[in-house]
C-alpha cells in the first residue's frame, strides 16, 4: 500500500490521454459514461475518470495504488508518488507556518494560528490528511484534523484568537488590520520559537 489519498488530479497531454484510453481498454475496468468524462473506468475500489478538459481524476480507496502501480508508469510515464521526500527534500525540513482567518469577517474572530514541523511531523500531518484549508469543506472535518494535529507528538500549536470586542478595543494601538495581523504573527512566532529554539 502506499500512501494513505484517496483522490489524485493529473493534467494529461495528448499522449498521455491516449496512453490511458489504452490502458482503460485494456485494464480490467468496467466502463463507464459521466457528463464532459472522455473516459471512465471502476474497479471496485477506485474510478477513473478522463474529462473533456484532460483532467484525469482516479478516487477511491485503492486510488494511491493505482496511481503509483498504472498511471504514473504507464500513462504518466514518470514516478513521484512515495518519492516526495526525494524529489521535494524541502518539503521535510524543519519549518514554521503561520497563518491567519477571519479578516475578513464582520461577526467572528480574527485568528492567527502557527505550528512548528520537522520531517516527522510534516509525515505524521500527511497521514492525518492535512492540505489546504480552502479544500476542507466541512466543520466537522476542520476540528477532526485540528484535534489530530494537536495529539501529534512534539507538534506545537499557537493561537492569537481577537474577538469583536477586544478587536475593537486593540486597534486604535495599531491604525488598521494589517499592522495589527502583524503584531499577531508576531506574537505566534515568538511563542513558538520559545518552544522550539532551534
């Protein structure tokens, strides 16, 4: 087994969209017909789909394995899947991320959040199923992930949360947001390089 998606997307040029149709003819996979899908195929865990656009998309339980076992050797012609650290080191180095939310909204709280990872931390968010928090698309699975992330091991979480209120009462210190976002990165940043001084 590979690792642990359940859902890839692969731009495909030409040759790859007729290597795959090959492939699907091929391959023990049932066909089937979907609007703007040039091609599809199912094995009982995994669909593939070909649209109109080239966009290949391959979902399912078994999708790692068939993009890594199929796709990548014989339609992409090249392997990545399982080899990030190899072809991506930095993605593994230690790093510091902090982000922020609510800026722009006029009822909840300003949020600034950060966390300190290194390569078993960035390895352990990877099988949690940790990405881009705009491709999260329920509540429930943001505080799943959140309370994930905090149980991981030598992972520190730091948070500046502003209401409305204390929203209002701090900014006239700082004279617009992006100042204030500021001193809010700030805040986190210190905090975790207390934590992690190196």
């Amino acid at each position: 087994m590979t690792e642990n998606r359940s859902s890839f997307s692969f731009k495909l040029t030409p040759e790859q969209q007729q290597r795959l149709l090959e492939e699907l003819r091929r391959g023990n996979y049932e066909p089937f017909s979907a609007p703007y899908v040039l091609a599809g195929g199912r094995t009982p865990h995994c669909t593939i789909a070909l649209y109109t656009s080239g966009k290949l998309l391959v979902q399912g339980r078994d999708a790692a394995d068939v993009v890594a076992f199929t796709i990548e050797p014989l339609v992409l012609q090249s392997a990545s899947l399982g080899y990030e650290d190899t072809l991506n080191p930095d993605g593994i180095r230690p790093h510091l991320g902090v982000d922020e939310s609510g800026k722009g909204d006029f009822f909840g709280p300003l949020v600034i959040a950060g966390t300190y990872t290194d390569d078993s931390i960035t390895r352990a968010l990877g099988k949690l199923g940790v990405m881009d928090s705009k491709r999260i698309t329920t509540p429930a699975r943001i505080r799943e992930l959140a309370a994930g992330i905090r149980r991981i091991q030598g992972c520190h979480v730091e948070i500046v949360s502003i209401g409305p209120e204390r929203y209002n009462e701090i900014y006239p210190q700082f004279g617009n947001l992006n100042r204030m976002l500021a001193w809010g990165h700030a805040k986190v940043i210190a905090k975790l390089a207390e934590l992690q001084p190196d």
